[in-house]
C-alpha cells in the first residue's frame, strides 16, 4: 500500500494506491491517525487506485471518520473505483460519508 | 466459465491472505469468473479466514497446531467455496468476540464484515464434522 499527501488550501488529500486489507489496514491507520493528531481537520481519502476493500479497511476509514469529527473537523471519500463503491453501498458508509468523484471536487467541497 | 476445482491449505498466519489473494486471481483466470466476483470472494474469504485465525483457537492450544482448507469450485453456473478448520468449534460467521468488550468502531464492524459476506453470497451452510468446522458458501456465477 503507497500512500501520498498533497495539501491544498488547508485540506489533506490522502491518496492510497493498493489493497486495504488486513495486511495493510494498520500502516494506514496510523499514517491518518498521525496526521489528524498533527492537526489536520479535514481530509479527502482518495481511493482511486484502491482496487479492494476488506471490512477491515472500512473499519480504518470509520476510525478516521470518528476521529475527525470528534475534531470537529471533516471527511470525504473521491474516486472511488465501481467494486469499492459497491462495498461502500452494501456496508452502508454511503450514508457516513461525503463522496465526490474526484479529488478536485472534493478538496473544493472542503475548503 | 469452465467447470474448475482448487483447493488451498493455510497455516494459522495471516500473512496466507496474500497466498489467498493470488490463488482466487488465478483460479478466477482459469474459470472465467469475472473480477468483480473474484474481488468480492476475496473480500468473504477475508472476514471468514481472519475469524477462524483470531477466534477459532481454544486457549492454550498451539497456535500452528491450526488448519485450514479452502476448496473452490466452479460448476453448474454455480461458485462453491469450502472452508474448513479444525480449531474450536466455532462459526466463522458468528464474531467471536463478545460484543461489550469491544468499542463501537469493533462491534460495528464485526458485525459489518458478517453483514458483507451474506450479502455477497447466495448460501451459507455451517456444520460441525468431527473435529472441524465446515462452512459452504455458494452463489451464482
């Protein structure tokens, strides 16, 4: 799992390239964890080159979810590939997120 | 689709997922099941193998004294998938992990991956066979 950053006015876009699953699911964790402690309060998660999602990768996107709003702060999920938003669907995390179909939109939606 | 049959035998690591993971690819190439379907059997496979691995054991049993078997089969326009280990008797579909003792990100998604693989699946059956756990899932292809 490859994980970039690209900051855009005061929004953390998150890009994650790879499979979020059991093996991967905690480097992620705690790579979004780290950045909301460090002060980030609203983040747009790219899954566009996330070709699979385990329930355990929803649970890390949950996590960071609760943990930004706890922060009063925001989330949103862009680009998501057809067989993610499927998951997202059948997991009912459409309704916990805001979904954009690209970073653009989405960093724009946030800032 | 071609009429196809794989089997699979894990250790007690999760680090098999990706063993899993590059099995169902290949199995799925040579079965001519679709992407989609490979990707949302991993995603089963996932939740059912990582319970039986973090549940599944009775306390103070050796950890690598655990076994489990995967059979695939693709035949009838039909998908099978047997899972069987001989840890506890335990169903892989039944979180094993009491719910008050988890947060509510644990309990949410225990139950979430459940709630994932019977949407995704056709027919789930578990049985107890002698000493192993025998879950079968089916769905159409």
């Amino acid at each position: 799992m490859d994980i970039s950053e690209e900051k855009t006015d005061g929004v953390m876009a998150v890009g994650l390239k790879g499979r979020l699953d059991a093996l991967s699911a905690k480097a992620v964790e705690e790579k979004l964890l780290r950045m909301i402690t460090a002060g980030e309060t609203r983040m747009v998660i790219d899954l566009g080159e996330v070709g699979y999602i385990s329930s355990i990768g929803l649970r890390v996107l949950l996590i960071a979810a609760k943990r930004l709003k706890a922060a009063k702060g925001q989330i949103a999920i862009c680009a998501m590939q057809p067989p993610i938003k499927k998951v997202f669907e059948i997991a009912g995390f459409t309704a916990l997120f805001k979904i954009f179909p690209t970073r653009e939109e989405a960093v724009k939606a946030l800032s | 689709m071609t009429a196809k049959k794989t089997s699979l035998a894990l250790k007690n690591d999760v680090t098999e997922l990706e063993r899993v993971a590059v099995g169902l690819e290949q199995f799925g190439s040579e079965a001519g099941l679709s992407d989609e379907i490979v990707g949302e059997l991993n995603l089963c496979l996932e939740e059912i193998l990582t319970n039986i691995m973090f549940y599944g054991l009775e306390e103070g049993r050796d950890p690598e004294s655990l076994a489990i078997e995967l059979d695939l089969e693709v035949a009838d326009a039909a998908l099978t998938v047997q899972v069987r280990d001989n840890g506890k008797p335990f169903n892989p579909l039944e979180s094993g992990e009491p719910d008050t003792d988890l947060p509510i990100e644990e309990r949410e998604i225990g139950g979430l991956g459940i709630h994932l693989v019977r949407e995704l699946m056709e027919e789930l059956v578990y049985a107890r066979d002698g000493d192993r756990n025998v879950l079968t899932m089916k769905k159409g292809v």
